[in-house]
C-alpha cells in the first residue's frame, strides 16, 4: 500500500477529531506569528511550536487508517481510483 492509498482510506473516529485539533493549534499559531509586531518575544517562540506540533498531528492522524475487518470501511466500491485524478495519479 502505497501513501495515496493510505490517505484516501477512512480515518478512526478518533484520530479525525486529533487531525481537528491539530489543525486549530496550527491556526492558532500562525495567527499568533502573524502578529509578531505586536507579540512578546516568548508568546511568538511558542506560537513557532504549536503550529510544529499541529502540523505533526494532522499529518499522523490521516495517515492513521482502520483495519480490514472494522465496521466503518466503507465496502470496495465506494473507494476512488486513484487513477481517476489526475493529481494523485502516480503512472504518469
């Protein structure tokens, strides 16, 4: 199985809320790195680490995928081709 695979296979229930979560500490931080004029130089070192380990989170979680046998994988026929877009197609 190769990373496109991996990525368009559902995500555990709750590795998609970590996914979310680490999407808002990304948020947040570069919200918070956008307004460097106005920011202590401490409160923009550690906006520096939430959007590193908001980005590390959401990364990892989508690649989390279910095992064959649970309930919520969806039955084969519903899955996309990867073939079908033609920026995930990896045979060009």
């Amino acid at each position: 199985m190769n990373l496109f695979e991996r990525i368009m296979r559902p995500t555990p229930r709750f590795f998609r809320k970590l996914r979310n979560f680490g999407i808002g500490l990304t948020a947040i931080g570069g919200a918070i790195v956008g307004n460097v004029l106005y920011m202590p130089l401490l409160l923009t070192k550690i906006a520096g680490y939430l959007i590193v380990a908001g980005t590390v989170a959401s990364v990892v979680s989508q690649t989390v995928i279910n095992g064959e046998d649970d309930n919520d994988y969806p039955p084969s026929d519903c899955m996309l081709d990867p073939g079908s877009n033609p920026l995930l197609d990896i045979n060009r």
